[in-house]
C-alpha cells in the first residue's frame, strides 16, 4: 500500500472538473488498497506535501498551474514523483501555439495558424494586419485563448466583423490569442498509453459545437468509443497520436485531439497532459473499450511513478 496525494481542485478555470477527476481518483486508489488523500490545491501546497510525505503524487489538477509544467517544476524541487508528463512536456502542450510551431516543423498535420500577444495589439498595431491574416486563414476561423482548456474563451468568426468580438473574449483569458483555420469535421479523441494509442473515441455533440458544456455535462453529448472510422483513417489517426506525443516529449498518458475532414484528412487541435477522469471524460471511455477498467487505469498510472522513485 502507498500513500498517494491527490492534487485536484485549485484556481483555474477547470476547477470544478478537476476536482470530479480527483474524486474519482481518489475512491479508485482506495479500492486498489492504496491510501489516497485528496489535497485541493491552494497557496499551503507545499506545506501539506511535507506534513504528508507521500509516496507519490496523482495530478488530477487540470488547466494553469496543473498542466503548464508549474506544479511538476515544484514537485520536482521537493523529490516527490508524480503521474504524468515531465515540465519541459507540460510546457510544451500547454502552450497551444508553441506545440502547434513544433508539429509544423516536424512536418505534422495542424491547421494553418497565426498568433499574437495582447501586447501585439496594443502597442505594434496587430489589429491593423487582420486583413491580412483573414486572407491567409480564411473563415470561418477559430480565435482562442492559447493557454486554455476545455475550448474555454473559444470562439468561431465567420466574417471580419466577428473578429475583434472574438479577439477581445480570446484575450479575457489569456494575453496570447491564436488565430486559427477552422476545419469542419469529426471529433476525435486518440488517447495515447504508456506509448500506445488506445480505441478513438468521437464525440457528437447534440448542439454542434464541442464547447465546455458539451464536454462535461451527462448528455449533451453523444461518444463513439470506438469510433466508427474505416480501418485506415483509424490507423492514421493512431499513428499520428503516437507521433505527436512523442514529439512533445509526453510520458505515461496523453490524449491528442484531432479533426477528420470530409476528405478523410486528419489535423491536430492539440495535446492534453492530463487527461480528464470524470464520468464523461475520454480517457477513461478509451481505455474501457481496450479492456482496462478505470481502476486498472489509475493503478497502472500511479505504478509509473512508483517506478520512476524506485529508479
């Protein structure tokens, strides 16, 4: 038996999510015999770590802070291992434009983007090429933040004069905004484990739009798990989820969102270190469909990190 923290909850925009995850996690690592203390995570952080002394540490902290490699670097400081992805991977993923820079130069498919500070706009004028990158991205096109996640401050312009409206809800939450081409297509979700792709879960959202109500309230949103895809694009898409998580660095788990075009193109949206765990999360639907109950799932998570202190 281990003692496991569980980080959950903390300031980001994801909190209620994460602190569903991080119960679910919780129960799970009790049932497996391990003893599980779910921390939400506050400005004591490092002071519960210590009074606790944990054999390890379970990250279900999602958005800032949980996936943007803050809480690993601080782990790391304090000897402590931890589910997941390492800092500079966390880094990496989290910053939407910096993963999307990488998969361009390595020759992967993303769709076509631009992106800019709020200090772009304010102080070299950005505002004054948007001519320009409406010509080169077209609409519809997506503006998000590029730090957020569970499409939060997403929104889709279809003309010129939707742009700034979407512009100014980008920058609410984040002082780097990402312009990107929208691509009409499938939802599909191709979680990687331990290096291996599990079944592709597609999401069919009732309204049309995959946005955070679509993704975490019970039937506002149909899954396909496993999506029902011709053999070839399935593999593709499994192939280039792999890809991606290697290419960034990922370890343990990773779930890579990507797009499937009436074409049977694929285009990938972005990377999640940390994975949702709740009861609608994709994660967990992907590794039921290959055979792993969710506690096999966590057990074998929280076994990594163990691996990773004994080492």
């Amino acid at each position: 038996m281990s003692r496991v923290a569980v980080l959950k909850g903390g300031r980001s925009l994801e909190r209620e999510v994460s602190l569903r995850s991080g119960a679910r996690v919780e129960d799970a690592l009790k049932r497996l015999g391990h003893e599980a203390i779910g921390i939400d995570v506050d400005h004591d952080l490092v002071r519960c770590l210590r009074d606790l002394a944990p054999d390890a540490v379970f990250l279900a902290l999602h958005g800032r802070d949980g996936e943007d490699g803050t809480v690993q670097e601080l782990l790391e400081i304090l000897g402590l291992p931890y589910t997941g992805s390492g800092v500079s991977a966390c880094i990496r993923c989290a910053d939407k434009v910096l993963a999307k820079h990488h998969m361009v130069d390595a020759g992967l498919p993303t769709p076509d983007f631009v992106a800019f500070t709020e200090t772009a706009f304010k102080q070299l004028g950005a505002a004054e090429a948007l001519g320009e990158i409406a010509q080169r991205i077209g609409f519809p096109m997506v503006v998000k933040p590029a730090d957020q996640g569970s499409a939060l401050g997403l929104r889709i312009a279809r003309d010129a004069g939707e742009v700034p409206g979407a512009l100014v809800a980008a920058l609410s939450y984040s002082n780097k905004v990402l312009l990107e081409r929208h691509v009409a297509g499938r939802d599909l979700a191709v979680s990687v484990l331990d290096g291996v792709a599990l079944p592709i879960v597609e999401a069919v959202p009732e309204g049309g739009a995959y946005d955070f109500d679509a993704r975490y309230e019970i039937g506002r949103t149909t899954f396909v798990c496993p999506a029902e895809l011709p053999e070839e694009i399935t593999a593709r898409a499994q192939e280039l989820a792999v890809a991606v998580h290697e290419l960034l660095g990922c370890r343990d788990v990773s779930r890579v969102d990507i797009l499937l075009d009436a074409d049977g193109g694929l285009h990938v949206l972005e990377v999640n270190v940390i994975p949702g765990l709740t009861g609608t999360s994709l994660l967990p639907q992907a590794a039921d469909a290959a055979g792993i109950a969710f506690d096999a799932l966590i057990g074998r998570m929280l076994d990594r990190a163990l691996a990773r202190a004994a080492a």
